[in-house]
C-alpha cells in the first residue's frame, strides 16, 4: 500500500514538473514572441516571427500573426510607393505650374511697364498669357479629373455599348490632325457590330488619350493604327503605331501618376504624365484591363481588354 502511495505520489510530482515546465517554456515563447513583435513594428522590417515549437495552439497563432504580418508589409510597401508616387506627381505639378505662370507674369509685366507696346506686340502678348492659362487650367482639370477618379467620386454607368462605332467615331475626330503630321491610318474595324460590358463616356476617353499618345510619340514610325477583335468571351481594342516606342525597362511604370519619359517633359509634347494613369483607371473602372507592348521603331501597342456581351 505504502508502495502504491509513493509511486503515485511520485507520478503526480513528475506531471506537476512536467507541466510546470512546460508552463516556462510557453511563457518565454511568448515572451518572445511579443518582443519580436514589438521590434518588427517599431522598425518596420519584413521579419516574420519563427519559433520551434510542438504547441498546435501556438503554432496556429504563429500562422496567424506571420499571416498578418506580411499583409502589412504588403500594406506599408504600397503605401511608400504610394507616398513617393505622389510626391514627385507634386513636384512634376509644382514645375508644369511654374513655367507657364513664369510665361505669363512675365507677359503681364511687359504691357505694365512698356506703355508705348504696339497693339500688334500687345496683342501677342495676349495670345502668350491666353495659351499659357489654358496650358495651368488644362493641367489642373487633368489632376481633378484623377482625384475625382481614384476617389469613386464619378458616375460611370456600366452599360452595353458598340465598341465598333465608338473607335469609329474617335479615329475619325482625330483625322485633320492624322493628316496635318502626314500620317498613314490602318483601321481593321470589323463590320459586324461588336458589343461589350463598359461605358461610352469613359471609353471615348480612354480612346482619346491612346490615339493622341500615339500621335504624340509614334509620329516617327508614319503610321497609326487601331484595331477591333473579340473572342467568346473578351473584346479587344489595339491603339497602336510604330514610333520610338518605350523600353522594356519602362513598361511597367508608364501607368503611374506622372510618370514621363524624359522628352516628355519637353512641352513639345503636351505631356502632364497623368494621362495614362487616367487612362487604367476608367479600364479598370469598366471591369476591364490594360497592356503595354513595345518594340521601339518596330511597333507600341496598347491593348484594352473588356467583357463581351453578346447580341
């Protein structure tokens, strides 16, 4: 009996050690646990928390926090490259701003301080001050026009809409201008109507700013073309020409807000770095999706994808 007794007595001492140890050991896990924790939030580092353990309720909780934890990463890395984003957009604005401003306050300054101007010269000088204004009230209606977007603040109905005849009808409000640069059209635009799931406003838009892109970069390559396909379930519009094109390197930052190439800072090309970015924006904002291809002097497409809906 007195056997018995101590056997279990000593069994019971061994589990209160064992669990009492055990107890420490999860108490120092977790008490690395948040010290970790604490230090990856403080600097911000994409550590995960890695601990060996043969706890399943610890190892479930690792999983959840290293879960959370690369979402935040995902999170605070969009939100640097959202930060930097925006502050070269305001200082390319600062500097759009500031040349056309300079322009005029110089213009203005002239036909104050020159009294004896020749109304041919004042009347110069008013056309400069008239096409810079226009040059900021362009400029700051684009940068609206972006707010308003990425904000939700528009109201883009989704709708059936005839893909063939809106191309058809932007093409052609570009053709005095196609004409004036001596440039040849190649327009495959199938007979039969082809519908899709989107909006006539916002496409008409996104159309406008891709073919004056191409007019506006692919001049060198003489030609400018448009083309319109569909398959069972996608229908597809191709604004291409054959000009410098854009280097492979650049390709996936040209959707960013005011990112330009460098001659496109050059005003000779009207660029305000914003247009595409509107550009996928109202794609996206018809459920569809953009993409760029790009050979330098062989061919540049831009290929905007939208659901088909059929008759």
């Amino acid at each position: 009996m007195i056997l018995f007794l101590t056997t279990v007595i000593l069994i019971l001492i061994t589990i209160i050690i064992f669990q009492v140890k055990r107890k420490r050991e999860q108490n120092v896990t977790l008490q690395y646990i948040h010290t970790k924790l604490q230090a990856i939030i403080n600097e911000q580092t994409n550590e995960k928390i890695l601990v060996a353990t043969s706890n399943q309720e610890l190892q479930t909780l690792l999983t959840t926090i290293n879960a959370l934890l690369e979402d935040t990463h995902k999170i605070l890395a969009k939100h640097r490259k959202t930060e930097s984003s925006m502050k070269k957009m305001l200082a390319n604005i600062s500097h759009d701003l500031k040349t056309p401003l300079t322009v005029v306050l110089g213009y203005t300054e002239m036909l104050q301080l020159q009294h004896s101007v020749s109304d041919a010269e004042r009347n110069r000088l008013l056309a400069g001050i008239h096409v810079k204004t226009e040059e900021v009230l362009k400029l700051i209606h684009t940068f609206f026009d972006l707010a308003k977007i990425e904000a939700g603040d528009t109201d883009y109905p989704i709708t059936k809409v005839n893909v063939n005849e809106i191309c058809r009808k932007n093409i052609l409000s570009f053709y005095d201008m196609v004409m004036s640069v001596g440039l040849q059209i190649d327009i495959h635009i199938p007979e039969t109507p082809i519908y899709a799931l989107g909006n006539e406003e916002a496409l008409d838009r996104v159309l406008n700013n891709l073919i004056a892109n191409a007019i506006a970069y692919g001049a060198e390559g003489r030609v400018l073309g448009l083309t319109v396909r569909a398959d069972t379930s996608d229908v597809y519009i191709d604004v291409w020409d054959c000009g410098k094109g854009i280097e492979e390197y650049h390709i996936d930052s040209v959707f960013e807000r005011m990112y330009t190439l460098e001659d496109s800072r050059n005003k000779t090309f009207q660029g305000s770095g914003l247009g595409l970015t509107i550009t996928k924006r109202l794609v996206e904002i018809m459920n569809g999706t953009i993409q760029l291809t790009s050979i330098p002097y062989e061919k540049t497409v831009f290929t905007i994808s939208l659901k088909r809906m059929m008759y």
